[in-house]
C-alpha cells in the first residue's frame, strides 16, 4: 500500500454546508471518496491510500487539477482506492464535491 | 452522509450501492447511520495483505423509520471484498442485533450481499456469524422480527445464507442467490461435472430467487427495485414467524417433506414440474407477474415455517 | 482421543450412543439426567441429511422439556459441497439445525459442544459454534479453509502465509487461533475425566454471548468487541434523542 498525501490552498470555500459525504466504492477499477468539512475555509487536503504503488505524479496531477477547478475550499478528502483509472477519480472527485455543495 | 435519495421504483436493487439500497428502502430521509465513514472504523487486518480498506468495512449500520414505524437496518456492500464478513464488518451487524434487543425496534432489515466469510479474517469472520445467529434467535424470540432481502450482486453466500436461514422472513429477487457452498467453491472441490460454475442458468436455477421462492426457501419475490423490496419488507414485517417448538417442529417437517418428494432430482426443473408448474422451462424467463401467478399455484412455496 | 474413548470419559455408568454414517446420536447419564447427544464423526461432511436427523434429535429433547444437557461432538469435514445439497437448500436445514440448538438453549438446555477433530466453514457454525459454550480437545483442528486454500484466494504464496500465520491469529487455521479469536471457550484436560470438566463448564456457563470479549482479551479479535459496543451505544443514543 501507498499512502500520499496533497495540501492546497484554494482562493475560496466550497459552497453549500453539507459536513460530511461519501461517494464511489472501494473495488477494483474503483475507489471511495469521503469528504469533511473540517479544514479552514482556504485550506484542502487530499490523503489517498492505493494499492497499486509509483503513481504519486499521476495523482499530484488529478488531485492538483480538481483542486483548481472545485476550489474546495475547506475540505478534507480521504481516498481509499481501488486501482481506479485518473478518469475515474476525477469523476468521483467531483460527484463528492456536488454532494458537498447540496 | 447518504447520497441524495433516488426514485425508489426506478432505482435496481441489484446495481445499487448498499447506501442507495438503504436511503431509497427506508421513509425519505429518517436513515441515521451508526459509526458512519468519518469514524473510520476500517479493518485493523487488510493493510496486513497490502489490500485498500473501505471507511464502512462494508456494511452499512442504522435506524430508520419504514412506514413511519423505527427500524434497525443493516446493509452489506457487495462489491467491497464481495461484502464478506471480516471483524469490523461483523461486528457492526452483532452491535446493532445487541441493541435491537433493548430498543425492540419494528422489525430489523438485513440487506445481504455478500459471498461468506473475508478469507483474511476468517476466523473473525466466521465466529461474527455464528454471533449473529445466535443474536437473531434471541432477538426473534423476544418478538422483533428480522426480515432479509437478498437480491445484491454477492447473493447470500456461504455463513451469509445460514444467517439467512435463520431469519424471521426472506424476500428475494431474481437476481438474489441463496447457498452455502458457492458454484466455483463446490466446482474447485468436486469438479465441473459436478458443478460447471460458468454455467450461469445452471447457478440462477439452483440458487436463485425463482427457485428459493418456489421450494418455499423464501417468503416473497420482488421485482429488482428499491420500491418492490420495501412493499416486500412491509409485507414480511406483519408476518413474521414466532421462534419456539412449534415453528421449528413445523420447519423439520416441511425440510423432511422436501428431502422426501425431490430428494432423486437433478435439476430444479424436473423439481418445478413435481411441483405443478406447468412449463418449468419458462420459469427463468417469467415476469414478476406470471412467476407470482405461478407461485400462488404451489402449496409448498407457501409452507413457510421458519 | 476417539470418539469412543470420549464417550467412555464422558458417561463413566455407560451410554447409548451410536454412530451411523458419521452421524452421531443417543443419551448417557449425566448428574442424573439423561444427556442428549448428538455430533459428527470421522471427518464426514454435513448434508441435508445429516443436518435434519442432528435437528430431529435436539427437538426431540427439547419436547421433552427436562432441560437436560445437549452435547454436540464434532470431528466433521466442511458442509457436503454438492449441487443436490444446494437444489434442496442446505442454507435451510444446516440454519434449522443451529436454529434448534438455540432454541434448546433459550429453553433451559445447556448446550456445550466438544470439538475433538476437525471441522470448518457450515458444518462448523451450524454445530459446535451454535451451542453456549464450545470446548475443545488437544489436538483438535478448526479452521475455515487451509492455509494452501487461502494462498490460491488471496494470491499470496504460502511461505508468507505461514509467517503471517504466526503474528495474526484472525486468519490461520487451527485450534489455537479458534481459541484467540474467543469461538472456542476452552481447551479441556484429556487426563482428567470429562463427565468433571462438562460438568464445570456447564456450571460456569456465560449467560450472554462472550466471544468478542475472550477474543478481545486473548487478542485474536482486537476490536469487535469495541466495534460491536460503539455501535449499540450509538443506537441506544440515537433512541433517546428520538
């Protein structure tokens, strides 16, 4: 197992006030995202534990590019993975981050 | 923590995730989830096997109202680790038995989709079920029934259909499987002569729902939908079976008879047509509506002591 | 020790316990009462059959309403793995046959069952896990699938099994995990006479369920205990805010 974790600042909060939410399944080719609203309102952390090791650019670079276009802002997500393809957990990033904003 | 509560009726029980299945059965919005992913109660033994964790350990625990009356519910998360029961995830199902105890909620709901035993915790995993038994006896017996609904892509397999077998009330859909020894366990171990596992109408006639409901191992068939189970559950709720002499004595009769009248059968069709059914080829493809007709013509799919 | 020499250490005074098929059955006096025994033999995988005749014998007992003793012995293979036993429901008959030992329990049976062989997976949870207390004899081997089994499911190679299998009593066969994980309550003396040691057991026997508290404190199952009281007090809590 691989653990990563990515710290970002983000320009503003993600809206809604939704505490807490969870998305997608931990199988493979799948992964769960569980988001808290827990950080500062400018602060995201991404912790991902994967079984499938030596992706950390690849991660850094979807977690990197949610971040920008989310702006969750106050988020702390958590990933247990699956072996899911970047598609898939950008997908999932985003459907978490809508439930957030319900 | 759920995700937003879809159409009960439109939403296929065999596809939904186990927090789908829970949010869409219970009365919208009354599902309160007990120790929820944010308290991240994960297996203390997969990382041992470099396997992910899930936040749930892939069961889904709370109470909800059905109907406006509380209910217990437990949910199984068959594509985790084909909902197999590891420590955490028993556990789970034994808290909430223990406390439907003291609570003496309406009924309790048990939402099987699993495969059996987790193989990296076995020992756990087969000391949970035979807790959970243990816990469903006295629960029945303290007059709240345990009803479950089988229709999950895992089925409801090895100690997950003796917990079956041990409750108040079972509905099941087509697409749910009942059995102790799964088709590639008794494949592995006695050969494809005996049991072709890729054989998938073989597995659907001797396990599945239409078959269970037929023999009388389940009480009702649902249609694959969030909305038909609940009908089913409500419907299970108001006649659940006491647990004393005279029910066990009443199933030991209805098993004898069973063994007695299709003990030299080889297939569940030649078991069909014993049974009455007039065209027991056409009963995989039957819809819900014919295969209820049908049912309701079979006197043994109605000896239903458990 | 046989099942033979078992019986013999059991009911001192004689018994009428007969094996047919590897079925066990029949009484013997105990504290004088006639005990119901019923049990497995000789590493025989339990089938429909065999399920429904145990079951027939625990609720002739219970209709006999004296409350005496149930004993369940078992040197028992897996359940039967068959296409037949699955087309008539085992799931069924092997949940009826532990369903029976429970009722016999809640009606004032002790139920005590003596694992003094093998046995795994259905055959095991429908028989000896399904009684009050479960004892076992040195030498005995509970498991839920052999270590070369386990290896082809997980895809791990059995020298690594094998090593995990000493630090990790939750996945490894044999009677010592089974004893960790709190499933067996105790590992009886084959030197002293067990009619003395039964007789103890059934003295001391727990009035709940204690498992995940043994195998909290041997340390075979670290958290269900834990796991299981977090999520009573949750309920009971959830309760009272209504």
């Amino acid at each position: 197992m691989e653990s990563l974790t990515f710290r970002h600042t983000t320009q503003k909060p993600l809206p809604g006030s939704v505490p807490s939410a969870i998305t997608g399944v931990v199988a493979s080719g799948n992964l769960e995202v569980l988001l808290e609203r827990v950080l500062p309102p400018d602060a995201c952390e991404v912790a991902i534990e994967t079984p499938v090791t030596g992706y950390a650019a690849v991660w850094e670079a979807v977690v990197a590019d949610f971040v920008a276009r989310a702006q969750p802002g106050g988020l702390r997500i958590s990933i247990n993975d699956g072996g899911a393809r970047p598609d898939t957990v950008s997908l999932r990033l985003r459907q978490g981050a809508r439930l957030m904003e319900a | 923590m759920s995700p937003a509560s879809t159409d009960p009726s439109a939403l296929s029980w065999y596809e939904a995730s186990a927090r789908q299945r829970v949010a869409a059965l219970a009365d919208p919005g009354s599902f309160r989830e007990f120790l929820p992913p944010t308290a991240r109660r994960t297996s203390p033994h997969l990382p041992l096997f470099d396997l992910p964790r899930a936040f749930d350990d892939g069961i889904v625990v709370g109470r909800a109202t059905l109907d406006g009356k509380p209910v217990l519910v437990a949910a199984q998360e068959g594509r985790f680790m084909g909902g197999a029961f590891g420590e955490v995830h028993g556990a789970k199902l034994i808290g909430l038995l223990r406390a439907a105890r003291d609570l003496k909620p309406a009924a309790v709901l048990i939402l099987f989709d699993t495969g059996g035993v987790r193989l990296q915790e076995a020992n756990a995993g087969e000391t949970a079920i035979a807790e959970a038994m243990r816990a469903i006896a006295e629960l029945r017996a303290a007059g709240v029934p345990v009803i479950g609904l089988i229709g999950g892509r895992a089925g409801a397999y090895g100690g997950g259909g003796l917990i079956a077998g041990t409750c108040s009330r079972l509905a099941v859909s087509e697409g749910g499987r009942i059995s102790v020894s799964g088709p590639e366990v008794i494949e592995t171990n006695k050969g494809a002569e005996e049991f072709d596992s890729r054989d998938r109408a073989l597995v659907w006639r001797t396990m599945g729902g239409k078959h269970r409901r037929l023999i009388g191992g389940a009480d009702a068939f649902a249609d694959d939908t969030v909305a038909a189970f609940r009908a089913a559950a409500l419907d299970l709720i108001a006649r659940a079976p006491a647990f004393d002499l005279a029910t066990l004595e009443a199933e030991q009769a209805r098993l004898e008879a069973r063994i007695a009248r299709f003990g030299d059968c080889r297939d569940a069709t030649e078991i069909w047509a014993r049974l009455g059914v007039n065209d027991p080829e056409a009963v995989p493809a039957m819809t819900t509506a014919a295969f209820d007709e049908t049912v309701a013509r079979v006197e043994e799919a109605h000896h239903d002591a458990r | 020790m046989t099942l033979a020499e078992i019986l013999a250490s059991l009911f001192p005074q004689g018994h009428r316990v007969r094996v047919a098929d590897g079925l066990v059955g029949g009484h013997g006096p105990l504290d004088g009462v006639e005990a119901t025994v019923i049990g497995i033999d000789g590493d025989t995988a339990l089938g429909i059959e065999g399920a429904l005749a145990l079951s027939r014998a625990v609720l002739d007992a219970v209709r006999a309403g004296d409350r005496a003793p149930i004993l369940v012995l078992v040197d028992s293979d897996s359940q039967r793995m068959s296409r037949r036993d699955e087309l008539l429901g085992l799931n069924e008959c092997l949940a009826h046959l532990a369903k029976a030992l429970l009722l016999a329990d809640q009606a004032g049976h002790p139920t005590i069952g003596l694992i003094y062989g093998h046995s795994a997976a259905g055959a095991f949870i429908a028989t000896a896990l399904a009684t009050r207390v479960l004892a076992a004899l040195p030498g005995a081997n509970p498991s839920v699938m052999d270590l070369p089994s386990v290896a082809r499911v997980t895809k791990l190679p059995l020298d690594k099994l094998q090593e995990m299998a000493k630090s990790t009593p939750v996945f490894a066969p044999g009677l010592d995990n089974m004893v960790a994980t709190g499933a067996v309550h105790a590992v009886l003396d084959p030197a002293r006479p067990l009619s003395e040691q039964v007789r103890a057991l059934i003295a001391d026997a727990p009035a709940d369920d204690v498992r995940d508290r043994l195998g909290a404190e041997r340390g075979g199952r670290p958290v269900a205990r834990a796991v299981a009281e977090a999520v009573a007090d949750e309920a009971r809590l959830e309760a009272r805010r209504g």
